[in-house]
C-alpha cells in the first residue's frame, strides 16, 4: 500500500509521522471489540450504542494508522479519512463514519441529538469492517513505516 498520501498528510500537519508500537496496536484492537461488542447490546439505548460503535469504529482506525506508523496531530476526523490508505476501507464505508463523526460532535458538544436507527446500523456495520480490516494487519515490523 502506498504512503505517499499519508505523507502528505503529514506535510499538511493532519498527521505525524511515530513509528508504530505493538502494545498500542494491540490495546486499540481489544478496546475497539470490547466496545464493539457492547454497542451490540440492544438492552442499551440508542445514544449508548452509537457512543460505542463510533469509539470502537475510532479505536480500530486509529490502530491501522499506528501500525503504519502515523498519528494524527490533533484532528480525530482523519483517521476516518485515511481508512483508505491505512486500511484499504471502501469510500462509502469512511463516509459513514465521517458522517458520524459530525453527528457524535453535535452530542458531544451541543448535547443534542436523536439517534437514527439506520445510521446506528450503518455505524456498526461499517465498524465491523474496519475491525476485520485491522484485525487482517499481523503484527508491528520491528523497523519503522514512516520513520523512512
């Protein structure tokens, strides 16, 4: 997979350039399934569940940038919109998470929003995804992607 676009994203100040560490990887992975699995639990209310399909969705994404090497600088939003450069995602799939991401900041921040029914089901597939895509990645080379 080429890099070229995460390394304009680090020219852009989107990303940083940190060698990836096995024991970060690793924890992004168990947090996302755990959360995965909760927000599974429809006993849950819908604000629960989308809180944690998005954090599960996040955890994952962010684990395939980190096995590449990369952090984000200071916007979560990125690791959605480089799923497909980190993790081969399909376009439609980050769209989803990028739409909510939107949404997850309006109940965040405004402390406002309805949970739609069909979007919480759209977030879990698409965080079911990106779980096996991240799951596929193995484990750290011992040399740095990025540092290069």
């Amino acid at each position: 997979m080429s890099s070229s676009e995460l390394h304009n994203l680090v020219r852009s100040g989107l990303l940083k350039a940190e060698p990836g560490d096995q024991k970060e990887f690793d924890g992004l992975l168990d947090s996302g399934r755990k959360r995965l699995a909760d927000a599974k639990n429809d006993k849950l209310s819908a604000e629960s569940r989308f809180d944690l399909a998005y954090n599960a969705a996040h955890a994952f994404s962010l684990a395939g940038m980190r096995w590449h090497g990369y952090r984000p600088a200071n916007k979560r939003f990125v690791v959605f919109q480089a799923l497909g450069h980190t993790l081969g995602i399909r376009r439609e799939i980050w769209r989803i998470l990028d739409k909510c991401h939107g949404s997850r900041n309006i109940l965040e921040y405004d402390g406002i929003f309805n949970v739609d029914r069909r979007l919480l089901a759209d977030l879990l597939t698409a965080a079911e995804a990106v779980k096996n895509a991240a799951e596929k990645l193995g484990p750290i080379a011992k040399s740095s992607k990025a540092a290069k």
